[in-house]
C-alpha cells in the first residue's frame, strides 16, 4: 500500500483532505512505534479508521446544514398557514373561502407541522442544533409586494403555490448532498413528494377559481409547472420558476425528440417538455427567493 500516493489521489477529487485529516495525523505517527511488521499490517485498517473518521463528522455536519435549511422552509410554511388560518386576520381571510377549501389548507398546515417536528428530531438525533424562528419573525408581505396576503384569499393561495413549489424544486435541489444517508436520503424524497402533493392542490383550487370567474380552461393556471413565470403574482416570486423553461434533460432536447406526438393538434412542444420535467433550485438561489419574507 503506498499512503502518499492513496492521499495524493484523494486530494484530486478533495482538496480539503489534508484540513479533514490534519488532527488525525498523530495516529499515523504511532503506528510506527510498533515493529514494522505490525505497522504495515495494521496499516490499512487504521487509514480504514482515520478516513472514517475525518469523513464521518464531516457529512454528518454537512447533512445536518441541509436539514437545517430544509427546517427552515418548513417553519416559513407552516407559519404561513397558521398565520393565515388561525392568525388574527384569519376571520377575514377564512370568510371568503369554502369549506373544501379550508379543509385541503388545514390538512396542508398539520402536515408542515409534521414536517417540522421530524426534522428537528433529526437533526437532534445527529448531534445538531435544530433552527428556530427568529425573533423578528416573518413579513409574509415580502416586503410590501403581497399587502393583501391575509386579508384577500387568491393572493393567499397564489403565495402559498409559490412556497410550495420553491419547496419541491429546493428539496431536489440537495439530494446529491444526503446521498451517503440512505435514511435520511429516504425520509427527504417522502417530504419532496408530499410538497409536490401540495403545490398541486394550491394549483388546482386556483385554476377552479379562475374558471369559475370567466377565465377559458386553456388559460387557467395548470396543476403543473409551464415555463418560466407561471404564477401570475407578479416578479416579486418568478426566481421560483426560473430555469422552468428548460426543455434539455440528459443531453436531449425532449421538446423535439417526440415528433409523433409534436403533430397532435393544438400541442405545443416546448410547453409540453417543460411541463413534463421539474428543475432543481440550489441553496443560494432559494434563499435568495425567500429572504424577502423575514424581517
């Protein structure tokens, strides 16, 4: 076993190896007070150990980040709800809704709840200290951009689509950082597909209420993204449906590789190949949609 060049070839890939490895280089000196028979026999599974180690704490510190993160778009949802429902102004915003309506929408705020108390016992089970609500809390106005939000109830489900829909893109967007914790891995995804869930029942109670005030069934918002602005809440939320109008997956142009179906009348290619994929958001993209909505 050659050490220098086995750390040589993980500093290709990592950089930072030597920093991770560095407190632990003491145990390497040891070693070679043993006999040297005994050292290089006991060579592998110390360097087995070491790198253990040093990579241990460093993904679990790591997934701890991305747990955080996720916590924190779960409070700013669930706060949300209860706000709205339960808040101060909620008489008003609840007068205007319907029974089915504030039914799907309280099922939608145990869930964030829900979602909440799992990833705080995560987070604490890992050795963390989960997030918590800051003291100047939230300004679910966005800074003045939704004045209406809990008194006028279709900017209130237009805010909440938008939230949800961040939150399915941002979970996607860090399942290449919680690979190696196939618990954790498992757990987010079940998350990922209940948010997906919830984005579609904001979508569709919106687009009953478009209909029903006129609007024609092609032009009403859709239960599934379609391009790059699919809100119609104004610029103050379209970093959330940025890159939407991709119509790459994999290297292949999905908007062309379909001609039989591209001939079906009335079928928009692009629009359907953006429909039919859903983009990624990384961290500093979603945190930079969502700081408005902190004090």
């Amino acid at each position: 076993m050659d050490l220098l060049n086995i750390i040589e070839e993980i500093e290709k890939v990592d950089p930072e190896f030597q920093d991770k490895i560095s407190p632990r280089r003491a145990a390497i000196k040891n070693i070679t007070s043993f006999g040297s028979k005994v050292a290089v026999a006991a060579l592998p599974f110390a360097v087995g150990s070491l790198f253990k180690k040093a990579y241990a704490q460093q993904s679990s510190s790591a997934i701890v980040g991305v747990l955080n993160y996720a916590l924190t778009l779960e409070f700013l949802e669930y706060n949300f709800y209860n706000t709205g429902l339960n808040g101060s102004m909620s008489t008003i915003l609840k007068g205007t809704m319907s029974q089915s309506e504030l039914a799907g929408l309280n099922l939608i705020t145990t869930d964030e709840m829900h979602h909440v108390t799992f990833l705080q016992g995560v987070i604490t089970s890992l050795g963390g200290t989960p997030y918590t609500v800051p003291t100047t809390g939230y300004d679910f106005t966005a800074k003045g951009n939704f004045r209406d939000v809990f008194t006028n109830s279709n900017t209130f489900l237009a805010v909440a689509e938008t939230f949800e829909d961040t939150g399915v893109r941002a979970y996607k967007g860090q399942a290449g950082a919680i690979l190696r914790n196939k618990t954790v891995l498992t757990a987010a995804l079940d998350i990922h597909s209940v948010e997906a869930r919830h984005a579609s029942h904001l979508r569709m109670l919106r687009r009953a209420r478009m209909i029903a005030s006129g609007m024609s069934v092609t032009a009403a918002i859709r239960p599934w993204i379609t391009g790059a602005n699919d809100t119609g809440i104004g610029a103050a939320v379209d970093g959330s449906y940025a890159g939407e109008d991709n119509v790459m997956q994999g290297g292949v142009n999905v908007a062309t590789g379909l001609p039989a179906y591209n001939t079906i009348a009335g079928a928009n290619a692009a629009t359907s190949a953006t429909q039919a994929f859903d983009e990624p958001l990384d961290m500093p993209t979603v945190v930079g949609i969502v700081k408005p909505f902190f004090n």
